[in-house]
C-alpha cells in the first residue's frame, strides 16, 4: 500500500516537470518559426533575389524607353504643326485631311442606316446588289476585250504605261494626284494634268512602257525640259521638267529604260517629276497604270496619298 502511494506521488512529479519542458519547447519552436518569418521578409535567399531583381533592369529600360517615346512625340507634334502652319502660309489654305474626311462619311452613313426600318435597308441592299451584279458584269467584259486584243497581238502589255517613272517602292515620293489643284504660282484652283514626284535633281526617270521617243522639249516653256514616248495603241506619256534629256527623237525605248534625269525647269516651284499618261488624245490619271509594280493594298494606298494632295508644283 506504501509502496502504490510513492509511485502515484512519483508519477504526478514527473508530469509536473515535463509540462513546464513541454512549454519550454513549444516556446522555442515558436521562436524558431518567428526568427525563420522575420529572416525570410528582410533577407532574400541567392535564388529569390536572382528573380527579385530581373526584371529591375527591364524595368529601367522600359522607363528610358517611355520618356523617349514621350519626348519624340512631343517633337513629331510640333513638326506637324510646323509644317501646317507653313502651308497654310504658303498656299492660304488649310491642310487636306483625308482621314478626318472618311471618318465623317462612317459616321454619317451609320446614322442613315440606324434610322431606316428593315423594309429600307433591304432595299438598299438590293440596289447595291444590282450594282455590284452589273460592275463585275461590265469588268467580265472589259478582261475579256483586253485577253482577246493581247492573244491576237492586237494590244501588247509592253506598250501600255505599267510602272512608276521613278523608283517609289516605298511610296512617299507622289506629291500631286490629277485632279484640281491649288496652283503654287496662281494661288488659285487650276486643273493638273498628271502627278507630281517631289525627287531631287538628278534622279534618273524611267520610260514606262515600250515605244518611240515622240518629241523632246528643251525650249524654256512652262513644262521645262521634257520628253514625250508614242507607245502606241493610243497611248503617250510625258515627263516634264527635266534636268537632263537621256533618248534623242524617234529612238525606241523599252520600259525602265533611262531616258532622262529629273531637275526644275520651266514653271516649277520645286525639284519635281510632273508624269502625265495620254489615251486617245485625252490625259488619264496616271495612278491607274502602276498596276505592274504595286500590291493591291499598296494601290488603295498610293490612290489615297494622290487623293490627299492639295496643292501642284507647276
């Protein structure tokens, strides 16, 4: 009996030092998990800090990259203002906006149609499917002329005016569409005939298609020196204000042939090429017949720039 109560009294012993030991090492994990917390906010480990900071020097270039683009576009604004304020000086008229233009046309167009019932759009509809129906209906005809008159030697793609007169694959260089233009020397609207480049003097310019140097002007008229090629078929094109005349009257000549070399003679305000393309005794524009070199996106975009044009150079 002695002996159960000594070994009750020892056990309660016991447990009452292993609960403050207890306490002791849970004090001390939780310490250590603390430490470990506090360690892992302050201090970045060799791998966390590689990724920490990668993108510091991105982020830096990105800053430099931005204050540049801010800075470019503060000076690319000003030059456009700069150079509207010229032009309004110059020909006393405001700037052609094309797409300002288009964007008035959308805007109106959508509010026609948003106040038309279904009956009306339907009917719009119609019509612009007759119309389409007819168009590829007379452009079926119109190839089918043209692959007739070339299969039977009639008409030949090397006489009929195919490519740019100067080298413009980038198209930046057409200055002046034919149409009416505010003249430089007039400050009036007169019509222009052809297309103006703006290249300086001395760039050589191409025959356009195959034919036979019909005349050549080296008279101080108000077209300079110049160069017109029969090609037959009822065409001609001319290349006026000339620098330098290349082909003498009555040579043959091939397309991409040099024939002269571009300058400012005559009625010129500017170093220019002024292109013309003659049909049947009457001048055509000049864009349509680019269609050996160009894209049919870069098309819509050369007939774009010749439609934004305000202004001739002679």
């Amino acid at each position: 009996m002695g002996n159960n109560i000594k070994n009750i009294l020892q056990g309660l012993f016991n447990k009452r030092r292993a609960i403050p030991r207890l306490i002791s090492f849970l004090v001390w994990i939780a310490m250590i998990i603390m430490w470990w917390v506090i360690i892992s906010l302050t201090i970045d480990m060799p791998m966390e800090y590689k990724l920490r900071h990668s993108t510091d020097g991105l982020r830096s270039e990105y800053l430099l990259m931005s204050e540049r683009y801010d800075s470019l576009n503060n000076v690319l604004d000003n030059v456009v203002k700069r150079d509207e304020n010229v032009f309004r000086k110059l020909f006393e008229s405001n700037p052609y906006d094309l797409n300002a233009d288009l964007d008035k046309d959308r805007i109106k167009l959508y509010e026609q149609l948003v106040d038309m019932d279904n009956d009306e759009l339907s009917e719009i509809l119609d019509d612009y499917m007759q119309n389409a129906v007819k168009e590829e209906s007379d452009l079926l005809s119109s190839y089918n002329d043209l692959i007739y008159n070339i299969s039977t030697g009639v008409l030949s793609v090397d006489y009929v005016p195919a490519i740019q007169p100067v080298n413009n694959k980038q198209l930046t260089l057409l200055a002046a569409g034919k149409k009416p233009l505010i003249n430089p020397f007039h400050r009036a609207m007169r019509e222009h005939h052809g297309v103006d480049y703006l290249v300086p003097e001395g760039t050589p310019v191409f025959a356009t298609a195959d034919g036979v140097v019909k005349s050549l002007s080296e008279k101080n008229t108000s077209h300079g020196k110049a160069v017109t090629i029969n090609h037959g078929n009822g065409y001609e094109t001319s290349y006026s204000h000339l620098l330098d005349i290349r082909v003498k009257k009555g040579q043959n000549v091939k397309r991409g042939d040099i024939i002269a070399l571009s300058g400012n003679s005559g009625l010129s305000f500017v170093p220019h090429l002024h292109y013309e393309v003659i049909y049947n005794d009457t001048r055509v524009d000049p864009v349509h017949y680019f269609f050996m070199e160009l894209e049919p996106d870069e098309y819509q975009q050369i007939i774009r720039i010749a439609l934004s044009s305000m202004q001739s150079f002679d």
